[in-house]
C-alpha cells in the first residue's frame, strides 16, 4: 500500500494541466535512528495546492451559491478537459465525481482525488465484496462493476453521473437503488432520470457516457464539444 501511494503521488507530480490538480510535494517521516527514508507505520503527507472554495460538490449544494445551467456546464467542459489530458497519458481515474474536484480561487475546476475525499464522503462508498474495500459503485461503469475491468471509457461513465450531480445541484445518484441490487438496476435497461432544469440534448448526451458497450460512449474531446454545441 505505501509503494502504491507514492508511485500513484510521482504520477501525479507529473501532471500538468489547468484542470488537473498537481502536487506539489510529499513529506516522508525520517527513521530517528538512521536518519533513513522510510514508512515507520505513518502514511506519508501530500502537499497540494490551496483551493480556495473547496470541492465542488459542496459548492454546488450551498444555497448561498447560484451558477447557472451555463456556468455549470461550463464546470462540466473544464472537467472533460482535465480527464482528456489524463486519458492521453493513458491515466484512468476510477473515481470521478463532483466530490473529487476542486475549485481554485477564479472558479477554474482541477480534477482530483486520487483517494483524498473518503473520508469525508464516507457514505458515498460502498464495501466491495471483501469488505475492506470501498468503491464508489453508484458512479462506476456496468463492467467494472460486473468484471473489474476499468478504462477511459469507465470514466466516461462516470463523467456522465457527474454531470448528473451538476444539474441536480449535487443530488446523490440512485438514491432510491440498494447498493446490492445496483448491477440488477443497470442491466435491466435503466439509468438516472432526467434533471428538471436539463436540456435533452444534454441528457442524451449523458445517456450516452452510460452506454452498456464502453465503445459506443463518447470520447472526452467529444464530449467537450458536445457540451459547447448545447450551450
């Protein structure tokens, strides 16, 4: 698990992209006896940039803030963007959604997560089969549900709840399907309804990232111009 995370935190440190958060820097605990590197039971700190107005979930949720459909697609657009960079680097996310994106100080959204929002989002993570585990299943693709299989085109799929969560101003996706009987729901056909204030372009367009065959979703840089058509 330590090796995972600071070769996930490297890749990370790598990325350079208006819309993906970069990291700044790690913290490992020196050994007291030897001066080493090395874990001594203790995670080691990531150093991020400050975002100033937090993740956008919660922005999107308080009342005291009132984007648009314009600027909430404009959010979506800048998203598309920062995981169209991460797919041409061949980097799959695994979990997008609202609560793992930030907002810096211009309202600019950077692509994060890379684990740092469970705790805080506990109830949106669901125990996998060996209980230890925790997935976000109510944003993850049919396959990798079913068969663990995960790609830019599982991201595709869960941009497409994300952009659910922007026009719902931030509503829990499936709220009323038990997590167990979730793949049931999904093989059968069905999906998330259409958001009151949603163009149907738009939710066709989201219809689409839910596509049961990955091949048959959109691409992000599709997407992006999908979104700036409807707009």
């Amino acid at each position: 698990e330590y090796n995972k995370f600071i070769e996930e935190a490297m890749t990370m440190h790598e990325f350079n992209h208006p819309n993906v958060l970069s990291l700044i820097g790690i913290v490992i605990k020196r050994s007291a006896n030897s001066g080493n590197l090395r874990w001594n039971g203790c995670m080691p700190l990531v150093i991020l940039p400050f975002m100033k107005h937090g993740d956008l979930l919660t922005f999107i949720r308080t009342e005291n803030n009132t984007p648009t459909v314009r600027h909430l697609m404009d959010f979506g657009i800048q998203i598309a963007g920062g995981m169209s960079y991460l797919s041409n680097l061949k980097f799959v996310h695994r979990d997008l959604a609202a609560r793992n994106c930030m907002l810096a100080d211009d309202l600019s959204v950077k692509v994060a997560d890379f684990g740092l929002s469970r705790d805080v989002y506990e109830r949106e993570y669901y125990s996998s089969g060996d209980r230890k585990a925790k997935l976000p299943i109510k944003w993850m693709a049919i396959e990798s549900l079913e068969k663990g299989i995960y790609s830019t085109k599982s991201d595709v799929w869960s941009f497409g709840v994300v952009l659910w969560e922007l026009l719902t101003r931030g509503a829990s996706p499936y709220l009323e399907v038990d997590s167990w009987d979730f793949i049931k729901f999904l093989k059968s056909g069905r999906r998330l309804m259409q958001p009151v204030y949603c163009p149907l372009a738009l939710y066709r367009m989201m219809r689409r990232c839910w596509h049961t065959d990955p091949s048959s979703r959109p691409t992000f840089d599709e997407l992006i111009t999908s979104i700036q058509n409807i707009i």
